[in-house]
C-alpha cells in the first residue's frame, strides 16, 4: 500500500497500523499473535519483546484489538 493510502473504517478514522497513536505494525501483530502460546509463552514476554504495554499485548494476542489488521 502507498504511503499516501490508509486503511479507514467505514466512519472515516484511520485504522490499524495507520493510526496516529499505533506503536505496531500488522505484521508485528500477527507474529505476536502467531508466537503466543497460552501457559508457555508469557503474555509480558511478548510485550517486552515487541516494545508494547502488558494491557496491549493482551488485547492482541485475544483478539480484543486490531481485529481490522
């Protein structure tokens, strides 16, 4: 995608790694989710790794967030 295109929901704000406030890229979302193993892999390891907070680790790794990619 261009640099000038940005995903935006059907309101008109932008989403996804386009945000003004993300601090991760989509494909850093799907790694994250891809590397999560519940009771192997912690939740807070992930969030160190990725430079994110504990709550937003969570979101991503459950679904909670980020949903549109």
């Amino acid at each position: 995608m261009c640099a000038t295109q940005t995903k935006r929901s059907v309101h008109g704000h932008r989403v996804g790694e386009w945000h003004q406030r993300a601090k991760l890229t989509t494909n850093q979302v799907e790694s994250m989710r891809n590397e999560y193993i519940p009771y192997v892999v912690s939740i807070r390891s992930l969030a160190k790794k990725y430079g994110c907070g504990l709550s937003t680790a969570r979101d991503i790794v459950t679904y909670a967030t980020r949903v549109s990619g």
